[in-house]
C-alpha cells in the first residue's frame, strides 16, 4: 500500500478514502447487511494493511455471521484467522 501522507490510514468504506489516525465515525443502519456491508470492506483492507482486528459483535450469531460474510468476501480469510490477525467476541466476552 502506497500512502500519500504516513499520517492518513485507509478505511476501505467507499467514499472515505483515507482518514487521520483516530479518526472516529458513527453508523447508523437499519439492517444486519447494512452493517455488514460498511464492516467487511473495513476489515477487509485492515487485513489487507496487516493490522490486527477485532470485531465485537453483541451475540455468538453475529459473529458467526460475521464470519461467514468475511469467508465469502477476503481470499484466505481463514489464514488471517490462523494467523491471529483477527479476531471475533461478544461484548459480553
């Protein structure tokens, strides 16, 4: 990955571009794919950019179908999962 500015991180959200470090956003939607739709990319270049990531989700079926959405849309997901680069919990532990 080539970044203009060391300063700036990619976000993979469409129409975002790249961000400054600690950047924060809220989302609002309406449906579980809407969420999946903005948190897949996302996660997606974090792996892409060797980031660790951490996907908290409220119950054990979100995260499954986290899981599931990543498996469908990142080439070796379950690489990155082996590898300890990213990582599923509920918010409850």
């Amino acid at each position: 990955m080539t970044r203009l500015d060391a300063s700036l991180w990619r976000l993979g959200i469409e129409g975002l571009g790249e961000v400054p470090w600690g950047t924060h956003f809220c989302l609002f939607y309406t449906t579980e794919e809407d969420l999946l739709d903005l948190l897949v990319p996302y996660f997606k270049t974090g792996l892409e950019d060797h980031e660790f990531c951490l996907w908290v989700a409220e119950t054990p079926k979100e995260v499954e179908h986290a899981r599931q959405a990543m498996r469908e849309s990142v080439p070796n997901f379950e690489q990155y999962v082996t590898e300890g680069q990213i990582e599923f919990v509920t918010y409850a532990g």
